[in-house]
C-alpha cells in the first residue's frame, strides 16, 4: 500500500499526516534561510527542536516539490549549486562547527553518499534539518520570489494564507 507521488485526490496527501505546527515551522526555517535572517531562525529552533524527526520528513517535501519546480522551469541546478548555496546560506546563520557539520553532510547527500553524509551528522536530527531548510531556501530562491516562495510552499502543504 505505497503510493509516493500518486495521492488520491481527496483529504489525504502523499506525505504524513503532520500537524500543522510542524509545517509552519518548516516554512518558518526555510523563509529565516531565504532571508538570512539568523534572529528569526533563533526564534524558530526551539520549536525545530521538538520535533526534528517531523519536521525532517516535512522538508524533504518541501525540498523534492521544490527540486521538481525548478526541473519543470528548466532552471540549470547541479549538485555543485546546491552544495555551494547551502554552504553559503549557512555559513551566515550558524556557529563554526554546525555549519562545517550541515555544508559537509549536504555535500555527501547532494551526491548521494547516505552514509558519508549520516557520520558528518554525528547523530544530531537537526543538521539534517537545517541542511534541508538551507537547501529549500536556496533552491526555492532560483525559481520563486521570497514571499511567492512562502505562499507557494503553504499553498502545498495545505495552510491557509491568515499568518
């Protein structure tokens, strides 16, 4: 009973059932990182910190839509643009050593090297999900303004405009 991309239409979605909170903190990261606005990001990681492991499954949808939106653009965006936007969209928000944590596992990953990328992690959720935030602001900025990204991106996961 796997069904990735090919939702039924109706109430149900292709991703879990997440709670809206997890989704308006996985906008919140990715609209701190588009902004590189670190206050913001401090405001909104305790909230991250509750609950990596949901909010990790939530961005890697916002980072496979937004990977498709810039395909059906055909904005050019190799691995070599992401590993090199993540790295800067980081190194402006975060302390040394997460960002050499995050920029490294986003390396590995953006290459496909899981295991690589896991031991850069050192068992920390949240490099996986500050690297993926960086990513979906970095790769969500190629095709989208800031607030058409922040729309776009509630449109998907189904939250209303109001906030």
């Amino acid at each position: 009973m796997s069904s990735d991309d090919n939702a039924p239409q109706g109430d149900q979605t292709p991703a879990p059932d997440l709670p809206d909170h997890v989704k308006e903190t996985a906008i919140a990261l990715v609209g701190a990182y588009a902004d590189h606005n670190r206050d913001e990001l401090d405001r909104v990681l305790p909230r991250a910190q509750a609950e990596p492991e949901a909010l990790t499954s939530e961005l890697k949808v916002v980072a496979a839509f937004l990977s498709r939106r810039v395909q059906q653009t055909g904005v050019v965006w190799k691995p070599a643009d992401s590993r090199e936007a993540v790295a800067r969209t980081v190194a402006e928000m975060l302390p040394p050593e997460l960002e050499f944590a995050v920029s490294t596992a986003w390396e590995a990953h953006s290459v496909g090297e899981e295991e690589t990328a896991e031991r850069f992690t050192r068992g920390d959720p949240m490099v996986y999900v500050h690297m993926l935030a960086a990513f979906g602001a970095a790769i969500g900025l190629a095709v989208y303004k800031r607030a058409e990204l922040v729309s776009i991106l509630r449109q998907v996961m189904g939250l209303s405009e109001g906030d």
